[in-house]
C-alpha cells in the first residue's frame, strides 16, 4: 500500500496577486514546500498539478522526481486540477492521495503523516484543528476518487463529497503540528 501526494498549484493568486506557487515564504517558494512536506512524510508519488504560469514554475520550482500535470482548464476553478491530479494517479498503484493546496504553507510533513497513517482505498481522512474545525491535508482513499471527481467543480474540490460522505470521514488532530491558514492576500496588499 502506498500513499500518493498530490499538490494543487494552479490557481492565478488574482486577489494575492501573482500565482501562489511562485510566492517565496521564509525564502521558499511554497510549491516547494507542499512537495518538501509530502516527501518527507513518504508520499510516493507526488504529483503537482500546475496551471497559471506553468512554464515559470517548471523553469522555477525543484519538480525533480515529481510529476507536474498542466490543467489547461485552471482557470474553472480548484476543482479541475483536482481531476487532473486524480486522473495523473489513476494508473499509480496508490491507494490513497494526501491533497495539499499550495497556499498553506504551515502543513507539515507531520500532519501529513498523522492524516496518511494507516491509510487505505476506502478512507477519508482530515486533519483537526481547533474548535473542531477540520481541513488540509485531507487523504482520499482511492475508492473515492471517482465520485471526488463527479463533484469537483468550479472552486469546490473535495468539499461536497467530503460532505455527502460526513460519517465515513476520519478527523485526525494535527493543531499541535501544523497551521491550516492560507495565504490569501498578499503581507503588503
């Protein structure tokens, strides 16, 4: 059994101003660090699903040994990258993904462990915060990923599923290893 990663970097960042995989946070861009974060937690294989300004970070980012995908429909929103990124693993032999946005850059390898742990075809999993508040990362199982595909559209990725499928989703605590906020806006904006 092996757990994929999978990156959802696509996005134009409009309202951040500039496309969120080519932001430097503490000196990194934070596609490398969603990709730093699911190999050290042993996803194999990682794939990053890029879109606006594809070419800059390709020609930017350390992709070595990951596999990028182009959604050249990134502009409809989050939730064709995440059929891109699931059709990319659809011939893997991975039994689940751990999804990661490229915005967030306070997910660590730790909580992707804590949400990848144990993991199989038929689980949800997502990580815990405070006030019972669950996010990213969040693991599907592949037994899911046809149906996370069906209903991911527009600027909804997993949400609904994830809804629909409430009493099957496992909440892991990750508060004391990793912050879910995401960079919406740019410090200086």
């Amino acid at each position: 059994m092996t757990t994929a990663g999978l990156v959802l970097a696509a996005g134009a960042g409009r309202r951040y101003g500039m496309p969120k995989a080519l932001v430097r946070d503490a000196g990194q861009l934070l596609v490398d660090r969603s990709v730093a974060a699911l190999r050290q937690a042993r996803c194999s294989p990682v794939v990053v699903v890029l879109g606006a300004a594809a070419a800059e970070v390709r020609a930017t980012a350390d992709l070595d040994g990951v596999t990028a995908v182009d959604n050249p429909l990134w502009d409809t929103g989050m939730g064709s990258s995440l059929r891109a990124g699931l059709a990319a693993l659809a011939d893997t032999d991975a039994t689940a993904t751990v999804v990661l946005l490229v915005d967030m850059p306070g997910v660590t390898a730790a909580a992707v462990r804590r949400v990848a742990a144990d993991a199989g075809a038929a689980d949800l999993v997502m990580a815990g915060y405070d006030n019972d508040r669950a996010g990213h990362p969040v693991l599907l199982g592949r037994d899911h990923w046809a149906g996370v595909a069906r209903q991911a559209v527009g600027d909804a990725g997993a949400r609904a599923y994830l809804r629909a499928n409430r009493a099957a989703v496992r909440v892991v605590p990750c508060a004391d290893v990793a912050d879910d906020h995401d960079l919406d806006v740019a410090p200086d904006a």
